[in-house]
C-alpha cells in the first residue's frame, strides 16, 4: 500500500479530517445500514395502520344435483374498522334455490350493522396498540440511529487523530535520523583530523541506529494506522475504497480547543442529557411497555361484543326506525375466563418489564453523568499537562542548545549530547501523545453531546 519512499513522493494526496468525515457519512455502509433500518420502521407503521383498513369481500356460489338448483347465491360484503373497537359493516346478498333453509331469505337482500364491544377492547385492543407501538418504536429506532452513527463517527475521527499523530511521531523521527545523519558526518571528519576521539564515533554512530530503528518503527505505525483509516473509506457503489497513492493527513496535531470546550461543557448539563438520544430511547421504549401494558389490562375485561344488523329486501323502501321492530337481527355475545390466570401472568410481566425499564433509565442517567464528568476530568488534566510538557520541552531545548555550544568550544561530550537529545525527543513524543489524548477526549464529550457531526 506505501512505498518505502513515500515521503518523498511527488504524488501523494493529502486529507483533511473533514474531507475524511464527510466521506464516513456519505458512503459508509453500515450509516446506510442504519437509514435501511429507520425505513423498515416506517414500514411497519405502514402495516400496524393495515389493520385499520376497510375489506371488501365477495363470494359466488351455486349446487346443482340431478338437475334440481338446491342454491344459487352471490354475496359482497364491505367491513369498515374503526379507532374505537367498533366496526361497522354492510353488504348485498342474493340468494334464490329449491332447497335452501328455513332461515335463508330469497331474493336481493341488503344489509347493515354494527359491531360493539362493550367491555374488553372497548377503550384499548391490539389494533391500536400495534400502531401506538409501531410508531414509537420508529421514534426509538431513530433514537438508536443517532447513537450508533454517532459512535462510528467518533471512532472514525479518533482514527483520524491516530493517524495524525503517528504520522507527526514519523516526521519527528524522520527529522532526528536526517540530524543525526550530519552529527555523524562531522564527527567522523573531526576523528580524521585528529579533533576527535575514536569511541566519539561510536557514540555519533549508535545514537544514529537508534533512531534508525525508531524512524522504522514510527513508519510501521503510521503505516497500521493508515490501513485502520481505510477501513472507513468507502465509495458511491458501496465498494471499498483502495488506497492506490501515498496519502497524508493535512491536519496538524493541535490541542487549541480550550474555548470550543468551555462552550460544550455549559452544554453539558444534567438537562440535556436527560433530553439526550441517550435517554429518549429507553423513553420510548418506556412509553411502548405503557402500551403493552393497558393492553394487557384488558384481559381482565369480560368480552361483550354487541352486533346489530338491519335488512333491507330488494325494490322495497327502507324503513330502519325502530330499529327492533322489523327486519333487524341483533346478538349479545359474552365471555369471562373463569379464573384469569392467564390475565394475571400476562399483567404481572408488563408490570415488571416496565419496571425493569425504569431502573435502566436510571443507571443510563448516571452513566451519562458519570462519563461526562470523567470525559471534562480527561480534557482539563490534558491541557494542564500539555502546558507542562511545553514548558519541559522549552527547558531541554535550552539544555541541548547549551551542551552543542559546550561542544563547540571543547567541554563537552557526544555521549551528553546525545543523552540531552534524548530526552527533548521524549518530551516531543510525549507532547504529541498528550495532544491526541486531548482531542480524543473532547470528541467523546462531543459524542455525548450527540454533536460529534459539529
């Protein structure tokens, strides 16, 4: 994927962290995954408001045996349900035969009626409470939507930071060896001139290995963090994005985001997080338990299901009022289970479920506030070491400066150089290190503040 060169080459391509972010957003498909997953949502609201649609129905229908017509009949039927447990229905029949029964009725028949529970399903049943739930459940998909697309982006710009942090680890390195290099050079011509001690060699040489050896191993983590990065880089046709050319971030490690951070902790209350995406989650999925259990309430209800239905013969005029007076037919149908059992197994889990809900939200309200405080402790304790670390790094700058110069005039020595050069090289890493550690931190308040878009 990288050429050994690739510091060097003249056609690399560089990427900034928004140009990064926008391509996670726009092409990743597990992002895609989850729009999928909110359609699905929709559509199953789509179904539950299926059961509230009208069905038409017809039937045709004839015997005839040895020549005798025992019936003919054709029937269409219209049923309407509504919001409130009742349904109302009408339809056309006709029916004529030589052996039909008693209590058939010849002829062009029209009809209407109505169903009504009086009791159980009345105020709350299945129907409704499959569209109450469906709805919810898309809110809470959303809800879950967000978290989770939220967390790939936090994880892909912490990539992004990693990946601009080896590569500043590497240009360090690179730097040293290129330093050192010369350092060498002008030993070895000092030795030869009788200036400089033969051991003063080897120093200049081992100090040149060592960082030889951290410049391949700076390479090699920048090279990892580059395959991590292309893990997140996708294309319109839902391929995978293959690094062809050498590519560098055009970010720089900069740990400047100390009045971004004052806004977004006053951001950070305990309000807003109780109105987070965190939180409306288990709210909806709270409010579809609620759902679950008034249904489950209804089972308690004896079912009394009424049913009127008024007849109208065909070509003659219709005359419904009163309505148990003439060519009406009604019913009265009653059901109590005995002992409820099933009721209150089925009561006692919602109950329970809901109740195991609510302690959820609880501990969810005291992790938010738990991380949040740990995330603010993470970005002020950064920031203070970093001005530390500058301050160190000032100090051994100072020194090296110094032990060159004593060099210089003879009173010093490569091995105090080099111990000198050390350490400013820690302090350099360690800085770096402090920097990423800082910027990870923020952009996980900025997850929790569910703007890690921003």
């Amino acid at each position: 994927m990288m050429i050994s060169s690739f510091l060097q080459a003249q056609d690399s391509l560089l990427l900034s962290k928004n140009e990064f972010l926008n391509i996670v957003k726009n092409y990743h498909p597990v992002l895609k995954r989850y729009q999928l997953q909110n359609k699905i949502a929709q559509a199953e609201i789509t179904k539950a408001r299926g059961n509230f649609d009208p069905v038409l129905s017809a039937k045709l229908g004839e015997k005839d045996i040895d020549n005798t017509l025992y019936y003919n009949q054709k029937n269409i039927e219209l049923g309407i349900p509504t919001w409130y447990g009742i349904e109302v229905n009408g339809g056309y029949n006709y029916l004529t035969g030589e052996k039909l029964n008693e209590n058939d009725t010849k002829g062009g028949l029209y009809n209407y009626g109505v169903t009504i529970p009086l009791a159980k399903n009345l105020w709350y049943d299945k129907r409704r409470a499959a569209l109450d739930q469906a709805k919810l459940a898309e809110k809470m998909t959303r809800a879950e939507q967000i978290i989770l697309s939220n967390e790939l982006l936090l994880d892909a710009e912490n990539t992004y930071w990693e990946w601009v942090k080896n590569y500043e680890v590497l240009k360090l390195q690179r730097k040293n060896v290129e330093l050192n290099k010369k350092r060498f050079e002008f030993i070895k011509k000092t030795f030869s001139y009788g200036e400089r001690a033969a051991i003063d060699t080897v120093e200049a040489e081992s100090q040149l290995q060592n960082f030889q050896i951290q410049e391949k191993e700076a390479y090699l983590n920048f090279v990892k963090s580059t395959q991590d990065l292309q893990w997140y880089l996708w294309q319109d046709n839902l391929e995978f994005y293959e690094i062809k050319a050498p590519i560098f971030p055009s970010e720089k490690m900069n740990s400047e985001i100390t009045n971004d951070y004052l806004f977004l902790a006053q951001k950070l209350n305990k309000d807003n997080l109780i109105n987070s995406q965190f939180l409306k989650y288990y709210a909806f999925k709270n409010n579809i338990l609620e759902s679950e259990k008034k249904l489950k309430w209804q089972s308690f209800l004896p079912k009394i299901d009424f049913s009127y239905q008024f007849f109208n013969k065909e070509n003659k005029n219709a005359q419904m009022l009163p309505l148990f007076d003439n060519n009406f037919q009604y019913g009265l149908k009653l059901e109590i289970p005995v002992f409820l059992r099933g009721a209150r197994a089925d009561y006692e889990q919602a109950k329970l479920k809901l109740l195991q809900n609510q302690q959820d939200i609880k501990v969810k309200e005291n992790e938010l506030m738990v991380k949040t405080a740990t995330y603010q402790q993470e970005v002020e304790n950064y920031n203070e070491q970093i001005s530390l670390a500058e301050q160190n790094l000032n100090n051994y700058e100072k020194l090296l400066k110094a032990e060159e110069t004593r060099f210089e005039n003879g009173e010093s020595s490569i091995f105090l150089i080099n111990s000198r050069e050390n350490k400013k090289i820690d302090a350099q890493e360690k800085l770096i290190n402090l920097k990423a550690k800082v910027i990870k931190s923020y952009n996980k308040l900025k997850w929790m503040s569910e703007s890690i878009e921003q």
